[in-house]
C-alpha cells in the first residue's frame, strides 16, 4: 500500500474528470495538469495542448533518430459516475480493497494508461528505453474523442511514429494474455418524443390523446425482432460476415458464453439468433437503449399523461459499416414510425467508426510475443465489444496501425458502479510495456 | 381582491398537502386543521378523524330531523406538483391572473369543495339552510381514498343522509352547466424490469444480454394495437357498450373533439378506432403509461446498458370492468411478454370501480334544475374520463346516489403544471350550493 506507484494511482483517480457533464471541466484540466507534472518529472517534454473541448496532453522523451517511435494512447476522462448510490465506496474516493483498487476510471483508463507511464518511468531510470514515446493522452474518449481527429490532423509532424499502443481493452479471462484485434465502431443517438403541450390528466384526457412514453416504448420496440435482430431498414447491408478462422478464434476463446453471464449477472444470456455471446459482442452490430425517461418518476403514483419522453440509443457498428449512415437509417427509421400526434425532436450524436487489424503483421507478432513473456502464455485473439474511434483516425491520419494490448479485468465493472482494478494488472502492464517496447524495438 | 372569500381560498391553495409524497404528512395535517377551524367557525360540529393514512375532516350542521340530509364530499390533498420548473408560479404560492388563481390544488379540489363551504356558510348566516349538512373531505382522493371505504363502514350511521354532493368534475365547456352521470374506474400497477445484476458496458455486453429498458419499451408496447385497442387478453370482458341515447348525448355535448384536442395542445387526437374523442375518454377503457424510467438520463451521453428499469401505468375502467380484475389480467399479461433473461416485479396500486348513475331521477333533476337556475341553461350530460373511486363506496355502503356538478373549467390544467381555477367558477359554485341545497330540500 506504501508503494508510490499505488499512491501515484489513487492521486489520479481521485480526479472527477467526467467529460460528459459540462460542470466537471475546472476537474479535467486539473487532473491534465498533474498529467503534464507527472511527464515532466520524468523528463518528458511535455505540454498541454488546448482543443475545442478538453486538452490533449502531449510527452515525447528524449528524441533519438536511430530508434523506432512507439506512440502511446490513453484517456483521463472517464464515464460519469451516477447512480452514485450504488457503490459500495465514493467513486472519486479511491479504496483499496481485495487487492483492488476501487474508482471511476480505476480501470478505465486511469490505472492502464498510468502502467505504461510508469513502465516507460522505469526505464528511463534504468537508462535502458528501447524506442522514443510519445505519450498522447486525451480529456474526450468517453464522448467520442471529438476534438482528437482534428488535433491529429494539426499535430501530425509531431506525432510520427511507427506503431501505436493502448491498453484500453478486456482480457478474454481474468490474468490471460489477450491481443484485440478488432473493435465495434458507434454512433449515437437522442430521440426526445413530444405530446401534448402539457402534461395532462390521464383520466380527463387519457385514450384521445397519443402518449409520449408510450409512443417512446413503441418506437423502442420496433428497433428488434423477436429473435433481437434490428429492424432497421439497411442495418446490416454494409456488415462483413465473420470468417470462419474468426469463428473459430471465437469459439477457442477463454473467454465464455457462461463467463459473460456471469460477469453480467444474469442466468439467461440474449441476443441476435445463431451467434454465440462472443460473436455477438465482438462481431454483430446492436442497437442498445442506453436510458430512457419520461412522465412521473417519484415515489407512489401520479395519474398524468406526459407531455414528453425521451430516449438515448448507441449502435455498436462492426466493419464496414459507417456512423453517418447508420444514425440516418435510424432517423428514417424512427421518423416513420412516428405515430400521429407525436412530434420527434432527433439528436444525432458522437460516431466511431469500427477497427479492424490484421494480428499476423510484424508489430502485431511482437506484440503477442511481450504478453506471452510476461503472461506465460499464447494470447487469445479476440475482437471487443466497445469502442475506441480513435483507433481509425490513427490508421487515416498517422497511416499507422493500434496495437490493443488488454489490461483490463473482466470484472472491473468499466462504465458502471465499483469500477475497479486488480493492482496485480497494474504492474503487469507495467512489466508490459517494458517488454513491448523491447520486442517492438527488436523486431 | 380583498374580498375574504378570495384570501380564504389562498390560505387554503398554500397548504403542500401531496397525499403520495410522504414527506407531506405535516401538511396535510395542518391543511386539515385549517379546514376544521373553519368550519368549526361557521359553528358546525367538526372532528378531525384519524384514519390508518391522512385523516378525514367531518362537519355537521346543527341537526334538524325534519329537514333532508345531504354530504357534500371533498378532498384537501392535491397531486404532486412536479415537474416544478414548468410552473409559471410556484405551486404553493398562490397567485391571482387572468381572474383565475393559480396553484396546486386549486381546482382539484380546493377551490370546488371551499365554494360549498362558503356557500352553506352564507346560508347560516342568512338562517336560511333549508337542509342539514354534513362535510365529508378526506386527505386521500388522489392516493386512490384509501382508508375512506373503511371509515364509511365504520361512520356509517353518523353519514345517514338522502343524498351526496360533490364538485370534483370537468364542465363540458367554460361555464358551461354540467351533470356527470359516470366516472371511470381506475387500477395502478407499477411494473420494475430487472436484467444485468449491476450497469453494464453497452460495448462489452451489448447485443447479449437482455436490456431492461428495451425490455420495458416492449413490455408496453405490447399494450396496444396500432389501432389502440388495449391487448390484454380479456380487457375488454366486461365493457358495457354505450347506449344508443348515451352515444347522441355524447355528439350533442358541447364539448366537441376538436376543444379536447385544443385543451390538450395537439394538432391530431389518437385513440381507440371507431369512437370519438369524447367517448373513448368518458366510455372507453385505457392503459395510459404515467411514467417510465431506466439507464442515463442527465446530460450527454452513457455508454450504459442498465441494470433496471420501471413503467407506472394506470387502467380507467368502465362499467362492469373490476379494478382486481383487471389488475389479475395485465400482470398475466406482462408475466406472458416477459422475454428471456428479464425479471419482474409487479406492484399492484390503488383501484376504484367505475360509477353510474340515472340522470332522471329525484335528485338528478333537483340537481339539474339548480345548474340551470344559476347558469342559465339546460345542463350537458357527461361521462368522465376521470375517477373518484369512492363513489361506488357511497352506494354500496350508505346506499346513497352521488351528484357529480362539475365546476372545474376545461382548461384548469388539474394534475398539471399551472393548475389554476376561475374565480367566476368559485363565486358560480357559492351560488350552485345554495341553489342546489334549496332544490333538494323541496323536490
């Protein structure tokens, strides 16, 4: 516990650097500031860089000419913390327990981006760092990484490298050495659904008067089939099929269809017909309701028809499929089920486009070989449920492929309450990104 | 303005008394001890009675056996005021525009049953009551009268009486002379939709575990065809179809659809096919969602596929639907909808039977003869797509027909924000009491 690197964790933690809550910006830009203090302690050249929305912050050490460049991604934002009373402890107040440390963006990113920070840290003390770094970690992930893409297009010259690694992903089991090579793209989507002027009297009024939550549910409703495919008109006509070695990789994974249930808490799994859950989460696009409102939510009951609703819809979008598009069939798709008096007022959010990376190349194979050396074992190949749009951007813009080493637990409740992360992944990506940037420079 | 009736009337409108939120006990205590004093003023004999919920204020004029008895009933709770910021004026700060007062309860059901107050309380002063009066006005109308059916059981012989009054009905138009014949009954339930054990990653899970909301959308989406005819097997059972002459009084009302469409602030009514807007809301049965929740709601947007979700949903019933009944068939129904890896937990809330009665009876002409001595016209028949469950308690356990004169305006925004009632419809409803005591004193 006395350990400064666990200390160094906590510290970070501790900052409530929510990017989608517009009052949590004084919170990001101190918890960039103690990014940027804790590169240039280490000898970085470092700097904050300002976007549009939260700064980027940018640390390159000492340059060489004769070494590869390894660029390193993270974020510092994290998801918003609600329902808060749901955790077990504050979630801007990091606990250690289990061998566990508790907190909003414990794992995501905060503990996986810091390991790479402090293997780098490592290294230079020891005067043994393989390749030049640039760490490039950004204040936007959780909502998109809007500003990244252009930053990358401002910042290009500075930002060339050879191959670019993150540790932004699950491992297929707990402990086991996992490479991702494909990751869902999203797009999405704010469907606020309007009524009567007012809230109304649901007996004075009810049965001649369409009702907002109920046309919500409805609409809702005709996104799936019975058997969970979307109903989309054109959803999946730009999804490449999985070949049959990715079935295969599927199907050989550690991970299991009974170890998703469980992680998720459920007896019954779900979902798109003659897919296993793997295939489902790596491989199908989906269409997920992601909150919804509308009418009285308080204690007891309140006889009124609403004068609104609203709901919010991600789509996990798998190769080839594109944002843009999708977030157009979708309003297509709502707009004509819209029921007569019923007005819909369509939000087209944040997008990101799927990844896709062959894991035969030469980096991809060195990047097997450092977490076989520090695992102990072959790594499972899988493809990831979530998203990093980010990951596209780099292949466009720095012509440079991402190499998703996964030190996340399947446990560590990323995005929902008592996030967590074993202190055992903690030094283990450190010990990581020591022998990657090793195999990287040697391959 | 100065007039006291006016300042009796704020006093009254200023009192949080919300039945359904607990926190308001206090205020519906004190609003009930207001009401004694002023009724004990007037000098009746009044008690405050306790009941198993909010207590039940009751007022008998001095007794005279020769003359009739009528209850003239009441409630001084009020609906919750929520959404607060939608108000123009606080809710329980009252407030005089436009010739009307704006508040939370004003006209349900304050401002109605403070007119017969004052107008029984002209009489004694005038030494010209030509019946006895008991006052009825319970604390728990809008929480489905809960403990009334039993205290009416156990005060049966202190409420002997010929007849009962009750102003808590909509006129058909702006001042325009209403007797309701029929109410609608009412159930609640609310129905909470368990998936995930905890919040889950939208990326990581989403498209194989069951979605809660998504659950919940479908759930009640499978209430209604696209016709809006309710789905639930056997709703329908027990609907007593509307006679040939209720239909004709129906398309004579004043009331037209296009004035239910204006007051509701919509373009276009919807509702069950073959019925005009007037029936389907005074003689057809409804499942009206009053709220729905689940996931993300704040700002922005959460990657969340959430562990639970809810929909509070209320039935209006007609005659010979029973609220158990009917409650028993939708849980069926929601039970038999429930898709795999989806848990519920159904809550059955208040019921009331739906009301009837003979318009052309001793009493109903007495009470159409005084409308049209104090508004100058033949009154408008109506069914109500309101309830006051208790009605059907009055029948059976005093044996007494309820007389439904309507002093709320179509536009009082009752349940809503901006609650508000004519003080023309206050000084109207002085005048209606003593009119209507005078007519069934003589008929």
């Amino acid at each position: 516990m006395n350990d400064p690197r666990i200390q160094e964790l906590i510290e970070f933690v501790r900052f409530p650097s929510v990017s989608a809550q517009s009052e949590h910006g004084p919170d990001l830009r101190a918890c960039a500031d103690w990014l940027v203090g804790k590169l240039g302690r280490m000898g970085l050249e470092v700097r904050l860089v300002a976007t549009a929305g939260h700064p980027v912050v940018l640390g390159k050490t000492p340059g060489d000419p004769s070494k590869r460049t390894v660029l390193i991604y993270g974020h510092y934002d994290v998801q918003p913390a609600e329902p808060l009373e749901a955790w077990t402890s504050a979630p801007f107040d990091p606990q250690i327990r289990d061998g566990r440390i508790f907190g909003r963006g414990s794992t995501d990113n905060k503990g996986q981006i810091l390991a790479h920070i402090l293997g780098v840290e490592e290294a230079l003390l020891a005067g043994t760092l393989p390749v030049n770094v640039i760490f490039l970690i950004e204040g936007e992930e959780e909502v998109g990484s809007r500003n990244l893409g252009d930053f990358l297009k401002t910042h290009r010259d500075e930002l060339a490298c050879d191959v670019i690694a993150i540790s932004d992903t699950g491992m297929a089991a707990d402990g086991y050495p996992t490479l991702s090579y494909a990751l869902r793209g999203i797009a999405a989507m704010e469907v606020r659904v309007f009524g009567p002027s007012h809230d109304l009297h649901s007996g004075v009024y009810g049965g001649a008067v369409a009702n907002p939550a109920t046309a919500a549910a409805r609409l809702i409703a005709s996104l799936h089939d019975a058997g969970g495919r979307v109903l989309i008109e054109g959803f999946y006509d730009a999804v490449r099929p999985m070949d049959t070695w990715e079935r295969e990789a599927a199907a050989a994974s550690p991970l299991k269809d009974a170890d998703i249930a469980t992680q998720a808490g459920v007896t019954v799994l779900a979902g798109e017909k003659g897919y296993s859950a793997v295939e489902r989460i790596g491989a199908r696009p989906t269409a997920e309701i992601n909150g919804i409102g509308g009418g009285y939510q308080g204690e007891g009951s309140k006889t009124v028809l609403p004068a609104e609703a609203f709901f919010k819809v991600t789509f996990r979008l798998v190769p080839d499929q594109k944002p843009d598009e999708i977030l157009a069939l979708a309003e297509k798709h709502f707009l004509k089920h819209c029921p007569p008096g019923i007005r819909l007022e369509i939000e087209r959010g944040h997008g990101g486009e799927p990844f896709h990376l062959d894991p035969n190349g030469k980096y991809g194979l060195a990047a097997r070989r450092a977490l076989e050396k520090v695992f102990g074992k072959s790594p499972a190949l899988t493809r990831e449920g979530g998203s990093i749009p980010i990951l596209v951007d780099f292949q466009k813009t720095l012509g440079r492929d991402s190499l998703l080493l996964a030190l996340a637990s399947p446990d560590c409740r990323a995005h929902a309450p008592d996030e967590n992360f074993p202190l055992a992944n903690f030094f283990a990506g450190i010990r990581l990104n020591r022998s990657l940037l090793e195999e990287l420079a040697a391959c």
